[in-house]
C-alpha cells in the first residue's frame, strides 16, 4: 500500500512526486534500509527529546493524540508524528505543537530522498527520517511516535532506548493480514498471537512497556516480548487499572489514584485510549506530567476522522453527519457500540485488502441504507462486497444527495483516505 500526497506549493509537490515514485519494497523486511538512511543522516533518531512510543491495532492514534494534549497542558513543547495524514501530507510532521511548514518540509523531504536515492527506500521509511531529522534540529521536551505499520519492522522501530521514555500497545486486532500475516517461520500461527508478537516488539531493555489486558494468547506473547527485551512490563488489570463511570473516568495504580473527567472525544472506546495514554505517563520517569495536566489534556485531545461529528458546511450541509476512517471489525464493534438502538445512513469506502463482510456483519441492523463510494487514488470494493441492497454511488457528494431527506444522521466510514476526502470538501482542515 502507498499513501499519495498533494500540496498547493510547487517545492513540496516536486518532492512529494518522487515520493510516489518509490516502489513499493515487495518482500523485503527488516530494518537495515531505514538504518542506512539515519547513519548517512548523522543518526537523528539519537538526539530526540523523550520520546513516547505507540504501537497497536486500533487506538494507538487517538492514544498519541491524548499523550500530546496532556503533556502540552503541562506546558511542554511536544513533537508529534502519527500516519496516515488526512489532507495534507504536513500532518505527518508537528513541530512544536505546530504543523510543518511548507518551505521546511520540501527541504527536509528532499535532504532525505537525497540521502537515500539509491537504498530504494519505502514512502514510510522516508517520512519517519523526515519527522526524526526534524525533530533532532528543534528544540522540545517530549515527542509522540505513532508506528505505522505492524511494529517489528515499522520504520520507528529504529528508537533505542536512550531517547524511549516509555512504549505502549493499544488495542489489538486482526488487521494488514497481507503484512502482518505473512508465513514465516519461528514466528506465533495463530492469527491474534501473531499480531501481538509484531506489535510488541517495540520493547526495549529498560524502557517500561504499557499495555491494556488483552485475550490470554495476545497477552502471553506480550510479555514473552517483554521478557525478551528486558522491558518492564505495566499490563491493564495487573499493574494498573480503570473504572468508566457516569461522569467520571476512574483510574488507578500503586502510585495512586485519580478521578478524571471523561474524554471530550466521543465514542465508547476513548476512556480505555485515554487512560492507557494516563498509565504511559505514570509509568515513565523523563517528564513529569501532574495530574491536573492529565485531566485537562483529557478534555482538550482533538483526533480529525475518529468518529468525528462534523460541522455543518459545504459537504455535509445542516444534515448531522458522522466520519471514521475505521475499516476494520473491531472499528465496525466500536461504531455499533456507540450508534446501539439507533438507525443511521452508511456511505461507505474500502480500500482492497480489507474485510467489508466482517465490516458489516459486525454493524449488523444498524444502518438503514448502504451506498458504497470510490477512496480516491486506491484500489476499492465495489457495492456487492458490502451487502446484497447496497447502492453505488460515483462519489461522496453524489452518496449524501441520493439520500433520502429524513432525520437520519450519516456515518461516513471505512477508510482514513475517503475520510481525508470528505474533510477537504466540507471544509474542515486538520490543523
């Protein structure tokens, strides 16, 4: 899979162009390439500020976006690369709470493509050298990385411990089966333990290693994953805990505990995100963060696209309408958990690889009609994958128009790339 960018400014497309002239490295594993690049580049990846490390399934986004707003509501500067980006390819990078400017990344990007023109490196591998250089040449007290893809081989799995403050593992999930799945031997053959086993190699010799609990066989590799890299291990139920009340999320350990407010991002899942993010904070000792910092950066944490209520504007008009870039059946069981007794219209976009059946078997009766749109730029399921009464639709403003005009609300849904789309025509930029 290859993520395409555009841009308004000339500089950054030209590198943005030979960006997507990278092949994409079928078969080729490991980290040596990007290792490469960061020794030509004078190894950034070792003069970061702390760095809090996030791995996993589902969640681990909306988990760095509550680590960031934490630690600047204690009034820290923080660096922040997370993926894929929605709009704009600048989302990738944030320096100093700030996204990258455009005369600064076309620099960067094509200092790094320079440097790494005959390793054919993959797109990834070149924006994770682009954030790590940045964030090496600015000043801050913390950075939040998000791992793109798996963990083992993911290009920020380049961080060694002398610049980790602490790694964690958000909910896990049976996703990117092409990547993640592929035979090979000495490694787990049972689906879920073979997604923990990647995703827990982030750990690293005396770094702490925060996880929520997961089904017993995920969670005996973790901690084999643990145990082979010296890492402490800090696991939901056992080192730390969280009670979700009507008002009020609950969260303790042996430090102690705390009474929080709930989450200002919406869904079921986000106090579970969120109190991992509090756990990984607690449980690290590079930045201190106090608890009345915890609790406003809770209510402040802003993550574009995750079940995300849009603004009336020139796409979604006055009509209430919902966006999540969730593809996957465990984003399907969050979207049903939190739309449960309620009917919705579905317009929905699947790039190819994934699961639209278990998408919506998990969604089950909830949406009243189905019409499937094109993602922009990739390969997608067509209408019959989803459902036998599913419509076609050309593209998102022409879904919302065939839609019947009811009290209905919309959900928008099934990949980050058609949810970057449906951003840019409404109006709604990330920032």
């Amino acid at each position: 899979m290859k993520d395409f960018g555009t841009s308004d400014d000339p500089r950054v497309q030209a590198q943005l162009d030979r960006l997507a002239a990278l092949s994409i490295p079928q078969g080729r594993l490991g980290l040596e390439t990007i290792r490469i690049m960061m020794g030509r580049l004078g190894n950034p990846q070792h003069q970061l500020p702390p760095v809090f490390h996030v791995a996993g399934t589902n969640g681990k986004g909306s988990t760095c976006a509550f680590l960031r707003a934490m630690l600047e509501a204690e009034g820290c500067r923080v660096h922040a690369t997370t993926s894929p980006h929605l709009v704009r390819y600048n989302e990738r990078i944030r320096l100093v709470g700030e996204l990258i400017t455009d005369e600064a990344l076309a620099a960067l990007l094509e200092e790094v493509l320079d440097a790494g023109e005959d390793l054919a490196p993959s797109f990834f591998e070149v924006t994770i050298a682009a954030a790590f250089l940045a964030f090496s040449r600015t000043p801050a007290d913390a950075c939040v990385v998000e791992v793109g893809l798996g963990g083992r081989f993911d290009a920020t799995n380049v961080l060694e411990p002398d610049v980790l403050a602490v790694c964690g593992i958000a909910a896990l999930g049976i996703d990117h089966e092409r990547f993640l799945l592929a035979p090979e031997e000495g490694v787990p053959v049972e689906p879920l333990a073979r997604i923990a086993f990647e995703k827990a190699e982030i750990a690293k010799p005396g770094v702490p290693l925060v996880t929520l609990a997961y089904q017993p066989v995920a969670s005996a590799e973790v901690e084999r994953a643990a145990q082979r890299a010296g890492a402490e291990l800090v696991m939901r139920n056992g080192d730390w805990a969280t009670e979700l009340h009507e008002n009020a999320l609950h969260y303790s350990d042996h430090y102690g505990s705390l009474t929080l407010p709930l989450p200002a991002l919406p869904g079921p899942h986000q106090p579970e995100n969120a109190a991992l993010a509090v756990a990984m904070l607690r449980h690290q000792n590079k930045v201190p963060v106090s608890a009345e910092a915890v609790a406003q950066g809770i209510t402040r944490a802003r993550w574009p696209a995750r079940l995300q209520l849009l603004r009336p504007g020139p796409l979604i008009g006055a009509r209430e309408g919902w966006l999540d870039g969730g593809h996957n059946p465990n984003a399907a069981e969050m979207l049903a958990r939190h739309f449960e007794g309620h009917k919705l219209h579905l317009i929905i976009g699947m790039i190819a690889g994934k699961d639209p059946h278990g998408f919506m078997d998990v969604l089950g009766e909830i949406p009243a009609s189905i019409t499937v749109a094109p993602v922009p730029g990739h390969e997608w399921f067509e209408a019959g994958a989803f459902a036998p009464n599913a419509k076609s639709a050309p593209d998102i403003p022409s879904a919302l128009a065939a839609l019947p005009d009811d009290s209905l609300p919309v959900l928008i849904a099934g990949s980050l790339y058609l949810a970057g789309e449906v951003l840019r025509l409404n109006g709604e930029l990330p920032d």
